[in-house]
C-alpha cells in the first residue's frame, strides 16, 4: 500500500491507536470483530466496491457501515469504520488492506497490554522456523489452496501443539487462510513487522548458511540499526542452500553484508 491509501491508514491508525490502548486486553475481541468485517469485504465485492468508492459521499457510506454493523458490532468498530470509509483510497482493495491492519494491530495490542508483545513476535518466527527445517509437503500444506482451511488449521494445531501466547495463536489461524493470495509465512513475516513497529523496531531476517556467532549477530544488528537508524529486531535462519553464505532482508530491501556495510558508510557521510 502506498501514496493516498498509506496516507489514510496511517491517519486512522493515528486515531485508534489509543482506543486500543484504553481498550486493554478487551483489544483482542475488537480485532476478532474486525477480522469478521474482513471476512464479509472479501466475500462481498459490491459491499468492498459500495465502501472504498471516492465518488460516493462519506456519510452515505458512513449510513452503510452503521446499518450492517449497528446493534451488531461494538461502537469502537463502527466508529473507526467510519473513520475508514470517509478516507480516500487508491484501490478498492486498499480498504480491506487496511481493515486487516486494523485487526492485526488490536489483537497485538491485546498482547501488548498483557506485556507480552515482544513474546509474540519471537513465537511468530518461531513457527516460521520450524516450518523452514520441517519436510517440504508441511510447509506446502500450510499455503496449498486445494488444502481446505480446517485441514490446514488442523495440521497448525499440531504445530503449536497448545503452546504460544493467546495472540500468536490468533495470528496463526487467521495466516492459514491465505486471504488475498498470500502464503502462510509471507503473512507470518507481516504480523512481526507489525509487531516490531509497535515497539519502534523494525525487523530483519538473516538467512545464513551456517550458524553465527553472537558476536556475529550482535554486529550485522549494529550494522542494520546504523543502516536504518533504529533498533533492528534480528532474526536468523540457518538455510545451507543460501547462496553467498548470508542474505539480509527488512522489509521490502534485501541486502548482503557488503551492500550493508556500504549503506553505512553513505549514511555516516550524509550525517558529517
């Protein structure tokens, strides 16, 4: 998401931010209230359409938002639906997008609000983890579309075997329903950043091809925090198939370690 419709998710974001926060752990059951309006976008191309359409005027769209959900859904949801709504977006896809950011962001607050945010970042990659060292037709389960979603619910309960903060295990069944096309870890890695940015972190995956050391580690996050100027949340899987020995990815940026270290260097020049 980018240009007019980052611009209107980051301005509502702003605003629900200390709902949630007030909200508490109760922050969870606006996210699970989200993620049904979600749900009813996705299977509702007229109502995403009716919803997301700049020419039609923001209080008839705010009517429609409150005639589905009044008396049905809780008045935060209903209000920053209408928050949503009166934005402009640049694709009626963006809408739902930033629904699911909605959604996401109350279920970590929830965490948050327990104190075990950071927790649930670490069990999310934990997952991705183990997923990269299990056979290849787990993995491929967890993101195959003839694969019904309770069968790929199923085999992540035996994943997690009952483990995992209440959020994480949240995330992790919302990810198994590959909703608008993207597969099980690819959703896994959203949520973390997600997270990270919560904590006004970003994160980093390092896939190496041989286990580091920590000084190791402890230098590529120095070298990425330098690079981006904020703490880099680092994690690290161990690929032997990896070419080049390491591969660095934040965001949408992939580096190694000789761009990384150039990246500094361009950096520390701009700043003297």
């Amino acid at each position: 998401m980018r240009g007019t419709s980052q611009r209107s998710l980051e301005a509502v974001l702003a605003g629900f931010a200390p709902v949630l926060r007030d909200a508490g752990e109760g922050a969870a059951e606006l996210g699970e209230q989200l993620f049904t309006v979600l749900d009813a976008l996705d299977g509702s191309a007229a109502l995403l359409r009716a919803l997301a359409n700049p020419a039609r005027d923001a209080a008839a769209k705010a009517g429609l938002v409150r005639g589905v959900l009044g008396g049905k859904a809780d008045d935060r949801v209903v209000a920053v639906l209408v928050e949503l709504v009166a934005q402009r977006w640049s694709a009626d896809a963006d809408l739902a997008q930033a629904v699911e950011d909605l959604a996401v962001g109350a279920t970590l607050a929830s965490a948050q609000a327990r104190g075990t945010l950071e927790t649930v970042e670490n069990e999310l990659f934990t997952i991705m983890r183990s997923l990269i060292g299990s056979p290849s037709d787990v993995r491929s389960m967890l993101s195959a579309p003839h694969v019904t979603e309770p069968e790929r619910i199923r085999l992540l309960e035996t994943i997690l075997d009952g483990r995992g903060d209440e959020a994480t295990r949240r995330l992790a069944r919302r990810a198994v329903g590959l909703r608008r096309g993207r597969r099980f870890v690819a959703t896994l890695s959203w949520y973390m950043e997600i997270a990270a940015g919560m904590r006004d972190r970003l994160v980093g995956l390092a896939t190496v091809s041989a286990p580091l050391t920590e000084a190791q580690t402890d230098r590529i996050g120095s070298l990425l925090a330098q690079a981006y100027g904020k703490p880099v949340q680092l994690n690290v899987v161990v690929d032997p198939s990896v070419v080049g020995g390491l591969r660095i990815q934040v965001g949408d940026d992939v580096v190694e370690a000789t761009v990384l270290a150039r990246m500094v260097d361009a950096r520390r020049r701009m700043a003297s």
